[in-house]
C-alpha cells in the first residue's frame, strides 16, 4: 500500500442494520454473493495496486461490514476486490461512486462469473 493511502480504510463486522457513517465515502457493504468473503480490498479505482485487506474476519454470505474512510480519503471512483473463503478465483466490483452511496449489496452467479451490486 502507496504511503498516501495509509490509513485510508477501516473495516470492523456489524449486525444490520448499520446507520450512515459521518464521512461521505464511509458505507455499509453487506455479502448477499452467497459465499464467505475471505478478504475485502477497496482501492481507488485509478490506483495502480491494491490496499490492504480491511477484514479482520470472514464475511459470511449475508453479513455486513461498516467501511470507514480517513477525511482525507478522495476519489471519485472506487474498486472493490474480495478473495473467497473457499479459495476460488478473485473477483471485481469496478468504478463504484462511493459518494453516492450508503449501502451496497453485492452479488454474484459464480456459474456465470457476473457480478452486480446493489446501491442504496
């Protein structure tokens, strides 16, 4: 992780439902995929590499984690990578408006290999 985006991201796992954090990129991110989540990656999408992993602890399907930004964190557009607990191949949520947002849902057809989210 670059020195300017240390810090950039916490991650802790709680109950839903989660009220809106006081910075504007913070949001709930909650697994509906079906699978546990090993490992949470969020990254501006314009970064050339990956932060560190904001998970303490497995993301179960239908769990929920609260995503808290430092202040100084800007970008317009963020990517989302997680890695499964079960060891299948990474996957990708790209180009996420996360100022616009409070919570977002994602899914996934592993037969397909589609990914989608849902905003609120």
């Amino acid at each position: 992780m670059t020195a300017a985006l240390l810090g950039m991201v916490l991650a802790a796992i709680v109950p839903m439902p989660v009220s809106r954090a006081d910075s504007d990129l913070d949001f709930t991110l909650v697994n509906q995929t079906g699978y546990g989540i090993k490992e949470l990656f969020v990254s501006p999408s314009a970064a050339d590499k990956w932060d560190d992993n904001i998970l303490s602890e497995p993301l179960e399907n239908n769990e929920a984690v609260e995503i808290k930004f430092n202040p100084d964190a800007e970008a317009t557009k963020w990517d989302i990578m997680i890695t499964w607990v079960d060891g299948e191949d990474k996957v990708y949520w790209r180009a996420v408006k996360l100022d616009e947002i409070h919570k977002l849902t994602l899914k996934y057809d592993r037969a397909s290999g589609k990914t989608t989210a849902i905003s609120e």
